[in-house]
C-alpha cells in the first residue's frame, strides 16, 4: 500500500526519499525500512504504460533476479505492488554506477580496472555457465544478460576496491547451449555488432560488452562512437583493428591485448569466457578460487 504521511510518502513498509536514477518506464527512489532503517533502492514502475513486450521483459526481469543470491548480484529484497504501479525492492548501492564512477575519475588505473574486471567477468561467466535456479549446476540453460553497460553496473562504494554488481536483468533471457538469440536489443555503445546487423548471436555478446566497457575504463572513452546507430556499425565494420587513444601508450601489452580479443567483430574469432579467465590480464583469480 502507497500512502502520505507528515514524514513523506510510504510504501509498504518503506518511507521514500529523494530520486535516485529514472528510466522510461521506472523511477528509482532511496528509501529506508520504517523498523529497521535499512536502506534500499525502491524501482517504481508504472506498469499501465508497459506493452506486451516490456510486461515481459519485466516478468523475466523479476524471474530472473528471484532465482539469483549471489554477492556481486543485485539483490531483490522485495515486491510491492499497488494499483498501476510495481515496486521492486532492490539492494542499494551507494557508490552509484560505473557510468557515475568513470566521469568522476576518469580512466582509472589498471590495477583498478583488472579489480572490476574480476568480479564482472567472473559473475557474467557464473550466470552464462549455468542456469540461476538457486545457482544450482544445471548445465542444460544458459542465461545471457544482452544490456551489460557501465551503468547497469553498481558499485557498494565509490573507491578503488568498491564491489560491484550487476543489475537490470529486463533484456535477459534464458539460451539453450549452442542456442542463438535474434532479439536487438541492449544500448548501441556497448551492443556487439552481431546484435546490431540483426543475426543471431549467443553468449559470446555479452563479451564484447565486457570489453567495450574495459576499454572505457583504461582509455576514458569508448571503443567505437557514431552520430548514430547505422553510423557506429559502420564504423565497427570498416575498422581494420582496434585503435587507442595515444595518452594509452601506458596501458601494458597484456591489457590491449585483451580488449583487442574480446572486440573482435566476427565473434567466431572472440575470446571464449574460458579464454577470457585464462588471458594474463586477468589469470591471477580463477573462477573457482572465487566460487567455493
């Protein structure tokens, strides 16, 4: 139940704050529990604007994060719902997104970018591998996320060593092994350039993101721009390697390596996630040191 009160609005158990993020659908609220002060982050959707479409995304969206407990994983706290709107009690994540971060700093160094690295790629790996049910080993369903961007990545803190964690699971869908997905969608920046020529793709999608978004983090910028969508893959195909910024002469060669490998456009040449973990960028942690 929405309601007022002399302190601010209610739902639920959840006095409201100030605004937090907004989407087109969606505004995102701080808000606090009224016994315990436990701070949370309140996803208001108005569910009378969403199409058949988006009504699914959400559905799985909610599926999705149920099923998921995991510490580099949004957690979903609780639902409430009132006439025409959905509320989804989320974890709170005070550092605010990587987007947040990486205007703030910059290109950060790369000892901090390998920190972020781990934990995305380790926990985008986890899901891809196996289906979310309670994290059980079930072999049999992939999940791929299809909109992993800088600011649907959160952070706990705003330091170098802050957790991070993925959120917004609207564009995530299940994908049998060696299945092929042919929706587009994502936001273009960050889009593998499969998705954008409208041919199925498969988990490997994810992967181009996760380099895009490291080459954002190392160089400040993003590894290929456009005035628009048709412009960016245009770009994308035309492009015969993978250019830096000239400041990035100080980026290690095992560093640019890994960007060049995981944005290659042809994803039959991408690195595989096993690759990816055993690429000396990252090899330090592998992924069963972390998942125990």
């Amino acid at each position: 139940m929405s309601q007022a009160t002399g302190r601010g609005r209610v739902v639920g158990d959840y006095l409201v704050g100030r605004q937090i993020g907004s989407g087109s659908f969606s505004v995102v609220w701080h808000a606090r529990h009224r016994v315990h002060g436990t701070e949370v982050a309140m996803k208001e959707i108005a569910t009378g604007r969403l199409n058949k479409k988006l009504q699914e995304s959400l559905m799985s969206e909610i599926f999705i994060l149920k099923r998921i407990n995991h510490p580099h994983i949004i957690r979903l706290h609780d639902i409430i719902e009132v006439p025409g709107k959905l509320h989804l009690i989320l974890e709170y994540c005070k550092g605010g997104d990587l987007s947040m971060y990486i205007q703030r700093h910059g290109c950060v160094p790369e000892e901090t970018a390998k920190h972020f690295m781990k934990q995305l790629g380790i926990d985008v790996w986890k899901i891809l591998s196996f289906a979310a049910a309670g994290l059980q080993v079930l072999r049999d369903n992939n999940l791929i996320h299809r909109d992993l961007k800088p600011q649907n990545l959160l952070l706990c803190t705003d330091d170098d060593n802050a957790a991070l964690k993925i959120a917004d699971f609207g564009f995530a869908r299940s994908l049998q092994p060696r299945g092929l997905a042919e929706t587009l969608c994502g936001s273009p920046l960050y889009m593998a350039p499969e998705i954008m020529q409208l041919q199925k793709y498969d988990a490997k999608a994810d992967l181009w993101s996760v380099g895009a978004i490291l080459f954002q983090l190392v160089t400040g910028k993003t590894p290929f721009t456009g005035s628009n969508q048709i412009q960016l893959l245009q770009n994308i195909v035309k492009a015969t390697e993978l250019h830096f910024p000239p400041d990035a002469k100080i980026l290690s060669a095992d560093c640019k390596d890994l960007c060049q490998k995981l944005l290659r456009r042809n994803p039959v040449e991408r690195l595989t996630f096993e690759e990816f973990f055993n690429h000396p960028f990252l090899s330090q942690t592998q992924p069963d040191q972390v998942f125990r």
